[in-house]
C-alpha cells in the first residue's frame, strides 16, 4: 500500500520535473529568439527627385570691354563695374548668362541710339586700358579677335524675312591731334568692318576710298569712304553656333569662318586706312527700327590678342 502511495508520489514529482524542464527550455528559447532577432529601425522612404543638371557659365573675360546698351542716352558700363552683369540691375536685361549652354546673351530691340548711329545695340567696345577710350591700336601694331557665337533668335520684318544685326566689328577713330586737324569735334571715325549675320548667313562690309589721290589729311574725314559691294561667305550657319576670327596686320585684314572659309582684303583702301587708330567690337548691333523687332546673339567665347 505504501509502495503504491510513494509510486504515484514520485510519478506526479517526476510528472511536475518534467513539465518544470519543459517550460524551462520554451521560455529559453523564446529568450534566445528575443535576443537573436534585430530591432529593425523604421525605414523613411525618400521620393526620388530629378537631378539638376551642371550650370554652364560662358569663359569671356570683360576686363577689357564696356557695353553699351539701348536705354538712356544711350548707357555705358565700363570695367570693372562690367565684370558683375550677371546682378547688375542696369545690365541683367540686355546682358546675362545662359547657363543652359554656357552662353553670354546680348539682347536688344529699337530704342536708344549712339551719337553717330540711328540703330540701338547691345555691344561690346574693347578698351586696351580699362575705363580709357584713348589708348587703341593702329593694323601696323596688328590685333586679333576670335569668337564662337550664334543668333537663335531675331525677328522679321512686313515681308516675313529675318532681320539682319552686325555682330563684329573694327571701328576707326580719330587721335585728338587727327581731330583737331581737320576741326571736328569728337573722335569718331568710320568702321573699316562690318560683320552682318544676314538671313543665315555671314555678310562682310568694309570701306573703300572714293578718292584713291586723297591726301593723309583728307582721308581722315568720314565722307572720304564708301561703302564696298559687300561680301557673302557661302556656307548657311543658320541659328546654330560658328566661329568668326578677324586678323588685322600692317595692310592687310583677313576674316575667317568656321576655321574654313576665308576673306583677305590687301588692297589700297586697308593699305591707307593705317592711318586709322581702331578697336574691336562684339555683341548685337541691331539694323532695324522695326516697331516690335528684336534680337539675341549668344556669345560662348571670346579672345582679343595684340
């Protein structure tokens, strides 16, 4: 009777031990799944947003030039206050950066005009001394200037024919010793180059003597030149980008476009122009007074060299 007593007994303690062990290694491996499995922090999901593309500034040094532009009488600016244009609240509508193609937009549209012009402009004047007008360049000394630039935009006239604007230039002027000589009073003197972007395509003027027997004293007067018949270079650049270079030397001009074709003036007429002090000129000189016309002329580059 007492075996069958401490039988059950120690059944049910063995019973409890082992449901004890049981529940032991459950809740052992319920700890060790606690530990083992990581705290995943909650992950912020970001919209993807576009990536903005590279700004493209144009490479043109403008220590050397002043711009003119069609408002007021009209206004210049001059270095070094031209070096900021890009916040220059005067300059920022006619004067500004493309960063889309690294370009430097010169806008304009008929309005103010210069003292010896009935045309407005957005254009560059070189000044081998900045903020000096004085001090210039004779083709004896030689100077050279190379540009990459385009005209994406311009308007046309009543007959639906794009208008035209001078995008180079080598403007003539009078030493103060010429001036005085022949009595006038400032120093302009006529541009012996003219370079039109003309319906797609680059159009070269220059000046001729209407007296070749003219003396060195009477050649200095404006109303000794005339017009040439113009040249026209046969490849169309259209609206996209080319490239100009102009080379003047003692007696001799030549221009290039696109690296390809070329025109050499070496006549009489460059050969007494000598006489001449010039400056280089860039930009957007626009011939047309058209009501609502317009212009853009995108420099990417420019470099002037004596």
């Amino acid at each position: 009777m007492r075996n069958r007593r401490y039988k059950k007994y120690f059944k049910s303690v063995c019973f409890s031990f082992y449901t004890l062990g049981l529940l032991s290694i459950f809740i052992s491996c319920e700890k060790e799944e606690a530990v083992d499995k990581p705290i995943v922090d909650p992950i912020e999901v970001v919209p993807e947003t576009e990536i903005s593309k590279d700004y493209k500034l144009p490479n043109i040094d403008l220590s050397h030039w002043k711009v003119t532009i069609p408002i007021g009488n009209p206004t210049e600016v001059e270095p070094p206050e031209i070096i900021d244009y890009a916040t220059n609240e005067t300059l920022k509508r006619f004067m500004y950066n493309d960063s889309t193609d690294g370009s430097l937009v010169f806008y304009t549209f008929p309005a103010s005009s210069t003292a010896n012009s009935s045309y407005s402009r957005t254009e560059l004047r070189e000044q081998m001394q900045p903020g000096n007008n004085s001090v210039n360049w004779t083709f004896e000394q030689g100077g050279k200037m190379k540009g990459t630039l385009s005209v994406p935009e311009i308007s046309k006239d009543e007959n639906g024919e794009f208008e035209r604007t001078i995008v180079m230039q080598i403007h003539g002027r009078l030493t103060n010793e010429q001036r005085d000589l022949i009595g006038e009073d400032d120093n302009n003197a006529p541009p012996i180059l003219k370079i039109y972007w003309f319906k797609g395509k680059i159009r070269v003027k220059t000046k001729v003597l209407k007296d070749i027997e003219a003396s060195d004293t009477e050649i200095l007067f404006t109303d000794a030149w005339g017009d040439d018949e113009g040249f026209n270079f046969l490849e169309e650049v259209g609206h996209e980008k080319f490239t100009l270079e102009i080379v003047a030397s003692k007696g001799k001009m030549e221009i290039t476009l696109n690296d390809k074709e070329k025109v050499v003036y070496d006549n009489i007429h460059i050969q007494k122009w000598n006489v001449f002090e010039n400056y280089f000129k860039a930009g957007n000189y626009f011939a047309s007074k058209n009501e609502n016309s317009f212009a853009k002329v995108k420099y990417f580059d420019l470099e002037v060299s004596h």
